[in-house]
C-alpha cells in the first residue's frame, strides 16, 4: 500500500499563524488535556508505520528543509511538488503508484486513530463491484470540533485506477477554470465529478463517500487550530473548560 501525506499546500489559509507553517503547528497526540504536544505532521507520521512501509511525504518547492528533516525521521520518502500545483492531486501526481492500492492524506489534518483504522481498512479491501475510489471525510459540520462546514480528509484508490485518477484531476482543474466549479474546492468538485452530481451542490453518496465525523478535522485556518481540542491550553489554542 501506497500511503502520500499531502504537505505541499501554499498555506494561504494559515496565514503564518504562530509563527510556522500549519503541519508544525503543536497539538496534542490525544484529546487528554495533558498528553504530549508535537507538530502536527509529526503526529500523522509517527502513526503510519503500523499501516505500510511504503510512505511518501510531499512537500513545498520553496521551503521543504524541514519537512524533509522530519521525514527523514521516520523513515518516510519526500517528493518536492512542481511550483505552480494546485491541490493535493496535482502535486502528488508524481509518486502514485500503478499497483496496489495508493492512500492519500491531507497533511494539515488531526486524525484520530479511529479514523486512520477505518480509512486503512476501507483501502486495503477490494470491494469488487464497488467504486473503488473512497473519499473520507464529514459532510456536514462538527459537534465535537466546532468547525461549521464539511471537510475531507483523505482519498484512496487502486494503482490500477491511477490513469484514470489523473484524468479526474484534469477535469477538476478545467471544470474550474470554466467558472463551473469552486476555484477552492478541488476535492470535493472530484468527488462530485464521480457522483455525477452538480458540481457546486453539497452532495455525498456511497459507495465514494465515508463518512468519519469524530475528532478528525482539518486545521489550516487559525480558527481551527483555536477552537479544536487538540489544542485545549496551548498558545492560540482552545480555551481550558
């Protein structure tokens, strides 16, 4: 199994918020107010070696000295994205794999590790007759974290589907530049483009869509990161209840 974490992103949402990029930002490894703080890519990666040895981190053109540092760490390959990539899909392109099954995270993501057991069992199944190309996230907005809208937090797919998978990625990026599709939203407009379903109606339908609605959440705006109890007594973080 092909597992990508997605750490190329221009980090024009984050801001320089506290001083680092968003997959450095400290959080805590569990939701116990006096567990252990680390970077956040750090923990995503310290989890992964339970689920494959085979595990690429890509990062940005301009600045990827520490985030080849903390993969080199753990053992884990870099690619350095292309400048001028526009999402996660385009900038990982490079480093699919064509055999197996590839699993894509988003770097900038909290994970429990519920939800990295369910999107590694989910991957590693063949569901013959089912579409084998899973997006996992929370359609709507979290009671647990705050955040008020949806978010994804991961893709898999066979190798075998990777043709197929790059061809998506160019009719997200056409679909986009027509004025068809939210210019911000590349993974849900791919996932509509599956469904077959208007491309700016809110929409998730099995067998793509699973749904993970814990802890789980995306922390690229500082208001994530304020109000997410990850962060509970941090510097920026959420408030002590």
């Amino acid at each position: 199994m092909r597992v990508i974490v997605a750490a190329a992103g221009p980090q024009t949402k984050w801001g320089g918020h506290l001083g680092v990029r968003s997959h450095f930002a400290p959080v805590r490894g569990s939701l116990d107010a006096d567990g252990p703080v680390v970077p956040l890519l750090e923990l995503t990666l310290g989890r992964l070696a339970a689920f494959s040895a085979d595990v690429w981190l890509t990062v940005p053109p301009d600045d990827p000295g520490p985030y080849e540092e903390l993969a080199h760490a753990y053992g884990v390959r870099t690619h350095r994205a292309a400048p001028g990539c526009r999402n996660e899909f385009e900038s990982s392109r490079p480093v699919w794999s064509h055999v197996g099954v590839n699993v894509l995270l988003l770097g900038d993501v909290w994970f429990t590790d519920q939800a990295l057991d369910t999107i590694f069992t989910k991957a590693d199944v063949i569901h013959w007759g089912e579409s084998c190309f899973k997006f996992y996230g929370r359609a709507q907005a979290s009671r647990i974290t705050g955040s008020p809208w949806g978010e994804i937090f991961a893709n898999s797919w066979r190798g075998h589907d990777s043709a197929k998978m790059g061809r998506l990625t160019y009719a997200v990026r056409r679909e986009q530049d027509a004025g068809r599709a939210d210019p911000t939203k590349h993974g849900w407009t791919m996932l509509r483009l599956l469904q077959g379903t208007p491309l700016r109606e809110h929409l998730v339908q099995p067998p793509w869509w699973v749904e993970i609605d814990d802890a789980t959440d995306d922390i690229d705006f500082p208001e994530d990161y304020g109000r997410h109890p990850a962060t509970r007594g941090l510097a920026g973080g959420a408030a002590c209840a």
